[in-house]
C-alpha cells in the first residue's frame, strides 16, 4: 500500500460493510459494533484481509513492471478495463485522430471538433423522455393519487397497522384499550402485585386502610376495568391520592392489578373501610 488511491479504497469499502452492518443489524440505540462485539471483530479482521489484498496486489504489479518493458506496458496500460470503460461510455476520438472530425468552422483560428454526445449523456436523455411520458400518462391521464392522496392512504393504513399491533402487545394497553383478564393464571398474578404494592393502603382483603375500600359500590375516580387501569397509571387525586405506577409498573402489569382488584368487588373484607365516592354505574375513564 504505497499510494492514496489503496488508502482510499480500503477506507471506503470498510465504510460501506460499516453501514450496511449498522443497517441490517438491530442493535437498538447502540451501535452494532459496541452492542455485538463480535461484529467489531469482524470489521477489524476485514480491515486487515483488505490491507493484505492490497499489499499482495501492489506487488505483485511492481513485480510485473519490473519484468516488462516500457512498450509492453504502455499496451497493457492502453487495454485496461477502466480505460476502456471510460471509451465507451464517452466515446471520444484520441487526439492523434482529432483531425477526422475537425470542422470547416475557424473563429479567429479556433476550430471545431464534431465530437458525438457521450453514450451516458444520450441514454440518460432518452431515459427523461420515457420517464416524463410515462409520467404523464399515470398522473394526468389516468388521474393517478398525487403525492398528499398517496401520504393520507400511507397514513391511514399506518394507523390501522399501529391498532392491530397493539392488540397483541401486551405492554401498548392503555385505559381505551384495555380489557378485563379473566383467567385464573392472570388473576393470580395481578394478586402478587396487588401483595407487593396495594396492601399497605388497602390492606390484604381490600377492605381499605388509607386507601379506599375496594369491595363496595362506591368508586372516587370511577370504576370498571379502564377507569381503575386508569387511576393506578396516573394516580388518585392531586395532592392526597395515590402515586402514578406507571413509572414503575409496565401496562401489562396494570391491567393484571385493575383484573384482579375486580374480582375483590362484593367481598366481605373484616372491619371495612366507610364507603368514599359515588356509586359507579358506567364505565368511563374520568379525566
């Protein structure tokens, strides 16, 4: 590796598996690298595969100029692949033929070269031109959506995408969403952290210490399912009520405490609290 142009190339193709590790590979906030070490492993070892490659290469062409002579790799220089490439895609004339396309045009001794469009020029020219008929049949023809018709039906489906993904992600309930858990398995896990965090203002059979009673009719914030997830979530009244648990339990675990605080709702708890409230008929989440 003993010009820029090695230097170059290595640096932009370890950028490249650089970005397209970032891109396929989920690392959440973290970088790929950091979050997989095995991934930066694998970008050093590639790092230095390519720096070998390159060495073995450079010389093996220092070798092969060593051998041949000035002629011969003037030829192979002429019939490289790139400069080639770079013939076809511009399709000039060498300047030893130059006099082939030269004008009868003089302008004060400057003359002109009749030199054909570059085939890239000439093909991306007829490529605008069946892009814009194209174009103009879909969008002024036959009506295609415009942009903002075609961002509202992205939008829309977006939404509905967002609804049924929340139907099965347990932690994305919230109090418009949530349902009541019925079975024995969610009943009894709502009853071990209704143990590790009600018991000590409702106490143990809900009848109520400083907290309300749980067992009666009387609701202060509402009852039912979405009005009790929605207590628990933000809190009781402003300054005297209960702590908002959403910063310390997830969604799924509110709904499996507002589950099983239902299935307290006409026991006989020793020694109740009096009832504090107004009786709850509907179901409503109060703001």
């Amino acid at each position: 590796m003993r010009n820029f142009t090695s230097y170059l190339r290595v640096l932009l193709i370890v950028f490249i598996v650089f970005c397209a590790a970032e891109y396929f590979i989920d690392s959440g906030s973290k970088p790929a690298f950091i979050e997989y070490p095995q991934v930066a492993i694998f970008l050093v070892l590639f790092t230095l595969l390519l720096v070998a490659v390159e060495i073995v290469v450079a010389s093996m062409n220092s070798l092969t100029k060593a051998l041949l002579s000035e002629e011969q790799l003037k030829e192979a220089e002429e019939n490289s692949w790139y400069k080639n490439l770079l013939k076809k895609l511009t399709k000039t004339k060498p300047i030893e033929e130059e006099g082939e396309i030269i004008l009868d045009h003089n302008y004060d001794g400057i003359k002109e070269l009749d030199n054909s469009l570059p085939p890239w020029w000439l093909y991306g020219f007829y490529a605008s031109i069946l892009f814009a008929a194209i174009y103009l049949i879909k969008y002024e023809v036959l009506n295609g959506d415009s942009q903002k018709v075609e961002y509202e039906k992205e939008v829309a489906a977006a939404k509905i995408a967002i609804e049924e993904y929340k139907k099965t992600a347990v932690d994305l309930v919230d109090a418009k969403t949530v349902v009541a858990l019925t079975e024995d398995g969610d009943i009894k896990k709502g009853a071990e952290i209704f143990k590790i965090n009600c018991v000590a203002c409702h106490r143990a059979d809900g009848g109520g210490a400083i907290g309300p009673n749980l067992t009666d009719d009387y609701w202060i914030l509402g009852g039912g399912i979405k009005n009790i997830f929605h207590t628990i979530t933000e809190g009781g009244r402003s300054g005297k009520g209960m702590i908002a648990w959403k910063q310390s339990l997830k969604p799924s675990e509110i709904q499996l405490v507002a589950s099983y605080i239902l299935t307290l709702h006409g026991t006989n708890p020793t020694d109740p609290k009096e009832p504090e409230g107004d009786i709850w008929k509907e179901a409503e989440v109060t703001e």
